[in-house]
C-alpha cells in the first residue's frame, strides 16, 4: 500500500512539473503603446526664415556745416518728431542772415527811389516836357529794383534757413541709437556717415522668401485678396514663440529670376521692443488646409530600406500588421499623414522593439502628455502629503500591560 502511495505522489508531482514547464514555455503577449487614430482638418504651414526690419528708418545727416556745440538725446533712447538731436556752432549763418537784411533794406531803398524817379518822369512826360524814351529808363530802372529787391530778399530766406538747419531735428518718432558725433566734431553738410539713425521699431517688418510655385498655389486656393488676412506666428532665435501674432502686408510683384523665389513682408506689433532690426526669426505661415487626414506623432513612424515612410498598426484581433504612409509634412511633434491608415486605426508608439509584423500583442492607449502630467503632479502631492501627516495611535495588544 505503501508502494502504490509513493507512485502516485511521484506521477502528480511529474504532472505538476511538467504543466509548469509548458506555461513557462509560452509567455504572454508584449504589451506595447498605441494611439488610436481619427481623421481630422489641419492647416498646412510652412516656415520660412526671415530678417527683421524697422518700418521706418532715417539717417540724421547735417545739412550745413560746422562744429557740433550740443547733443541733446540720450543713446539708445525713445525720440519724437521735431525733437532738437545737435546744435551747430551757428555765429557764422547768423552773420549770414544779418548780411542778407541788410541787402534786403538796401534793394527796398533802392526801390523807393527807381519809383519816385518813375512817377516824376511820367508826370514831366505827361506835360510833354520830358521824352517817352526817359519814361522807359525810369520804369525800366524801376522793375530792375524791384527784382533785385525779391534776389535779396531769396537770399534772406535763404540765410535763415541755413541757420535754422544748425538745430538739427528728428524727422522720424522711434529710438535713436548711438552718435557718431560728439560735441567738437566737425560736420559737412551731406556727409556720407550718418550723426545717428533713428528706427521706428513698432510695428517691425520680417521680410521672407517662398517659391513662387507655393505663392500661386495660395492665390489659386484662396484668392489674392487672401494675401492681408493671412495670419503668421514668429519664432525667435532661441527656438521660442513670439507671442504676438503678424499678418502678411505686401508681396513683391517680381520673381527672381535666379531663385524663382518672391519677398514677402510681414508685419508684427513689437510694443516692448523685443524683436530688433536684423534679427534671425522663422516665420510660420498657413499654405492652405488638409482636409480628412491624420497626426501619427513621429515615434510610431518609421523607414523601410527604402526610405519609404511605415508604420505598424494593431489589427481588431491584437496582430501587428505594417502600413506604408505618404506623408504631406511635419506638424510639430507628429506627421501629417494622407493616405496609408483607416479610421480607427491603433498605431504602436511605444515598445517597437518588441512588436513584428505577424505578431500578437497586448495594445494599451497612450495617455494624453498633459494629462499624464497632471496625475504625476497630483500622485506626488498625495505621497507628500501622507509624509507630513501625523502618525497615527497604535492600539495596544490584547492582554498587554
């Protein structure tokens, strides 16, 4: 009896082991990430690199000469129109303008007399004791001192002009920068260097380049008189979004010939002078819209030997099958896909290396990033909150003390 006992033992302990090593043998399903795809709407982008430019910009040159005795702005600061920049030593135009009136009172002088002259010569003609041909020298000498007296007076105008332009004033509101003229230095009138340059700086211009084929495709789309509504972001050099969004201002009606390319200017308000003249930005513009397509984030895509985009979905019954995509362009994180997937389709993003075409997996959905964010956030608020909670009374055990 013994015997038969020990025999049975043996042959449930074998049965035991071997069903043990069978399931040892079969492993479960791979678990892998996925994102379940809808079709959806975009709008098409392309970015464009692009230089930033003031609105406006005037160069403050003299328009006389001298010695500069004042600079009356601070470099670097705001300045509005008709606000006083340098003074030029100004004694010798004030000379000027004193030899100028003097001529003037002169030539009136002058005047005075050519016309009492005329008037008595034209009386003495009337009584017939004086020649018509003295009449005509005395209204002759008349009109020539009345010219003379306008050249005089030219030359006036002239003089208070030139001292005028001694106060050298802004023609443009913006912000000044530095001064290549400093107090002594001497100016010419229409020298080549500037004293200073003044920038308006809000709004500023971005003037970018786009293929003329990319041009004509929007204006078919949606029509030339689209081209002012468009609506721009900006992204700075150091990869951030400019916050104020731009809109497109003019288009230059010429391709270039080289390049086929075409300038395009876009205007951005600039009210805290950050975006400077010369700057490097990228300008994002809307190309149009792409209707019925899908955002596949560029992880759960992937390349053949061919170069040729792919990637790999999860069938109803949890098999991996590969798609071949066409894809139009990137959209930030993912790819704007067109053709290649269906409605529905559950696309593996994470865990690849573990997923082959044929293969059976165990798909679980990919959370949102922000929302797997906040239920990080809020599992470390909790787990910070028991530390700091006060430990709680131990009951003391039965038949204790």
């Amino acid at each position: 009896m013994a015997s038969f006992l020990k025999s049975a033992a043996a042959a449930v302990l074998f049965a035991l082991v071997a069903s043990s090593g069978a399931s040892a043998q079969t492993p479960p399903p791979p678990t892998v990430s996925v994102v379940t795809l809808q079709p959806q709407s975009v709008t098409l982008t392309s970015t464009l690199p692009g230089r930033v430019h003031a609105s406006s910009q005037a160069e403050v040159r003299p328009q006389v000469s001298g010695i500069v005795t004042e600079r009356l702005f601070e470099e670097g600061a705001e300045v509005e129109a008709g606000e006083l920049l340098y003074r030029i030593d100004p004694v010798s135009y004030e000379a000027a303008v004193a030899q100028a009136r003097a001529s003037v009172a002169q030539a009136e002088a002058q005047l005075r007399a050519a016309e009492r002259e005329a008037e008595r010569v034209q009386t003495l003609n009337e009584r017939g004791i004086s020649s018509a041909a003295t009449e005509d020298d005395a209204v002759s000498a008349r009109d020539a001192a009345a010219a003379a007296l306008e050249a005089a007076r030219a030359q006036l105008r002239t003089a208070e002009i030139d001292l005028d332009r001694t106060e050298i004033r802004a023609r443009l509101a913006g912000r000044i920068g530095f001064s290549e003229a400093n107090q002594g230095a001497l100016v010419t009138a229409s020298q080549t260097t500037p004293m200073a340059i003044i920038r308006a700086l809000d709004p500023v211009h971005v003037d970018v380049t786009q293929s003329a084929a990319d041009l004509l495709a929007w204006r078919r789309r949606e029509g030339p008189a689209a081209d002012g509504q468009r609506e721009v972001s900006l992204t700075l050099a150091d990869g951030s979004t400019y916050e104020p969004k731009g809109k497109l201002s003019a288009a230059e009606p010429h391709v270039d010939e080289q390049t086929g390319v075409v300038v395009l200017r876009m205007s951005f308000p600039n009210p805290e002078n950050l975006l400077l003249p010369g700057m490097y930005v990228q300008v994002e513009m809307p190309t149009g819209t792409a209707d019925n397509v899908f955002l596949i984030p560029q992880e759960g895509v992937t390349r053949d030997r061919r170069g040729n985009p792919t990637a790999l979905v999860v069938t109803a019954e949890n098999i991996v099958e590969t798609r071949n995509l066409s894809i139009l362009q990137d959209y930030g994180a993912d790819w704007i896909v067109d053709e290649g997937l269906e409605p529905g389709d559950r696309v593996i993003v994470a865990g690849l290396q573990k997923a082959a075409p044929g293969a059976t997996v165990t798909p679980e959905e990919r959370q949102d990033p922000e929302a797997q964010a906040a239920e990080v956030e809020e599992t470390e608020g909790q787990q910070n909150t028991g530390d700091t909670a006060p430990e709680a009374e131990v009951p003391a055990e039965a038949g204790g003390e």
